[in-house]
C-alpha cells in the first residue's frame, strides 16, 4: 500500500514519505538533492550516533562531502547561540546555495536546522527527517521553523518549506515510551480536529503504538499526518484554518510553561489542556458528551494525564497573558462544536480565565486572594 503524501502549495508542494525501514531509500533521495556534491546533515548528541551517522557514512560512499553538525539534544539548546555555532560551521564547510540541509532528529533539531537552512545564505534547500512520533506528525509537515529567546518558546523563525519529508517509524523503537505517549498526543488531536475513526484506532491499539510496533504505527502516522497536511494546503501562514492546530495548545503551553518546561512533555501538557478545552466546549459550543468521550477514551488508553483541574494554579492562568497568539485583550482559542468541527473564538482574556477557573474551582488571578 502507497501511504505517501503531499502538502500541496503550488510551486513549493511537497512529499510525504512513510517508509519503515527507509534508510537506503532516504540516503538515495538525498544524494538526487546534492547538485553541488555536498550536503549539512543537522542533528543532536542522542540521534546522531543512532542515525545521523548512518547516513552520512552512506553518503560520503557515494561520493558526497557531508559535513555532520550536532549539538546538546533538548529545548534549551534551540537558541541563537546554537545557530551561531552551525553558521560558522557551515561556512567553513563551504556550504553554498545548492547545499540541502537535513534535520535529522527530533523537534527541536527539525525547527533549529529549518531555522539555519531558511535564514543562511538567504535560503537553502531543505529536508526533514523526523524522528520522534511529535515530530513525526506534527512540526516536521509545515514549514514553521525558528528557536526560542529567554523570553518565550519559538519567538523568533520563519515558514520554509521542506523538499520533502521521510517518515521512518522503525525510529521510533529506540525512543522511551513516555516520549512515544506525548507524541501521540498530536494525533489525538489531529482525530479531534477531523478524523473520529483515528480517534478510535488509537484507543483500540494504544497498547501496540506505545510499544512502537511499526504496522500499528502506520495505521496512524499517515492518517494524522495527512490531516496537517491537507491544513497546511489550504493556509500555509495560518491566516485563518491552521490556527485549528493549536487546538489544545492555549492551556498547554500556559501548564508547559508554569513547569519551567520540566517536569511535563509537550505532548503531556497538550493532552491536559485538550482536557479543559473539551469541557469549555462542552458548555460554551454544545460538544456532545458522547463526542467529548470519544476523545477522552484516547487520551485514558495512551495512559496521558488527566488532572487539568488539580495543576490548574492562578500562576497558569497568568500564563495565558502572555500567550503569542493574544489579540489585545482576546485569546486566541480553539474550540469544538463536535469532532471534525473546530472553531477559532476570540474571547476576552478575563472571560477565558474566570470560565478555566470556575471549571477548575480555581480563583482566576494571582492577585486575588
Ligand atoms: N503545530 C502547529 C502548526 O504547525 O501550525
């Protein structure tokens, strides 16, 4: 079966390859995209020596110059002085305007090294080799790359496209399993989004995707993949549908953020936030009880945190402030009159604060006492 893709943008489409087991394939392809007989392989310390090495010794068999950048894996290495470094590194290379850029690993390295391919030389070609289920079905497909500023996550970037994408579940096997759940999380929500059927392999086979097997990983990657996909089609620069995405987001970037980004996967802190938005959905947009459980029974069997109400702080609720997708005094946030129909409601900060609150039986702000 051909479970490829595309993200369709006139010029700038691309593929989408799921191909278990893909290394050959993937050292091939990107050999087709060296035109100047070079190629920057951008990784961290932990995919590196896994994978990263593989491909390189396999290019340079072919006859390539392959310059292998790593750095510290982890959130707190994607910042301007890690680019900085592979700038200078790049250069002395000899990268020129016809070097792809591969990021190969997680999250973090795809946005950093799409980061470094969008902004160096003006623009190189590049090519996302994800890694993790996160990366796998969300940050990889879609152009958003950037790194963060001490004052908040992804503050500064830009949309660069990649050449394509190559998904390789076999990847996943040696990634924990904690880090698989997290994952997962996005495609939960990619089935909240649009897909209830997904919703419903994932509950079933939870136990299977979270051991990594590689059959029940493709019956799920494509099809959540293919939902960001077809999003990304119709609104590259999230002007109007891709602000779908965050689905979950506005309260789990708040709870991520209220932990110092320790102690909470991504992921995790989404599935918390997915929580508290099903409810508001439910009282603010008429969600069925029977579509909030359908939901929930996803999240229950991949074993993801339920306890928005008891993290629920008024310091997470401060948090909201200072959300980047705030409009004046509105938050941005993404609702569902049911799965498959979400619904991007601007509603006033302190209106969204008092409904978490009273939800949550929480006093809305840190200066009440
Ligand atoms: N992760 C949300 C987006 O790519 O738009």
């Amino acid at each position: 079966m051909n479970y490829d893709l595309s993200v369709d943008l006139g010029e700038r489409s691309y593929p989408i390859f799921f191909r278990p087991h893909g290394q050959d394939e993937l050292a091939e392809r990107v050999l087709g995209e060296a035109k100047t007989g070079k190629v920057i392989i951008i990784t961290d310390k932990n995919v590196g020596p896994l994978y990263a090495q593989g491909l390189a010794d396999s290019l340079r068999n072919r006859g390539l110059r392959v310059a292998l950048l790593d750095f510290p894996a982890g959130e707190p290495h994607k910042n301007l002085d890690t680019v900085r470094r592979i700038y200078e590194r790049c250069l002395q290379f000899g990268v020129d305007r016809e070097t792809p850029i591969v990021g190969f690993g997680g999250g973090v390295v795809g946005d950093l090294a799409g980061f470094v391919a969008a902004t160096l030389l003006r623009g190189l070609p590049f090519i996302q080799v994800p890694t993790t289920i996160l990366s796998q079905v969300d940050s990889s497909v879609g152009g958003k790359v950037g790194v963060n500023l001490a004052e908040g996550k992804n503050l500064i970037g830009a949309f660069h496209q990649p050449k394509w994408v190559l998904i390789d579940p076999q990847c996943l096997a040696t990634l924990g399993i904690d880090e698989r759940r997290a994952g997962l999380a996005e495609a939960v929500k990619h089935g909240a989004l649009a897909d209830a059927d997904l919703l419903d392999e994932i509950a079933q086979n939870a136990d299977a995707l979270l051991n990594a097997d590689v059959d029940s990983l493709m019956k799920v990657l494509p099809r959540a993949v293919a939902i960001k996909a077809e999003v990304v089609s119709q609104d590259e620069e999230e002007r109007g549908v891709r602000a779908t995405l965050n689905l979950g987001h506005t309260l789990g970037h708040a709870f991520e953020a209220d932990c110092g980004y320790r102690g909470l996967r991504h992921g995790e802190a989404v599935a918390l936030g997915l929580r508290a938005i099903l409810q508001i959905s439910r009282s603010r947009m008429g969600l069925s009880l029977r579509a909030e459980e359908r939901i929930s029974a996803a999240l229950d069997a991949l074993d993801l945190p339920s306890s928005w109400a008891e993290r629920m702080r008024p310091s997470v609720l401060d948090r909201v402030d200072l959300d980047k997708k705030n409009l004046g005094t509105s938050v941005r946030v993404v609702l569902l009159r049911d799965i498959g129909d979400p619904v991007v409601v601007a509603m006033p900060r302190d209106e969204f604060k008092e409904q978490v609150s009273a939800l949550a039986g929480v006093k809305c702000s840190s200066e009440v006492v």
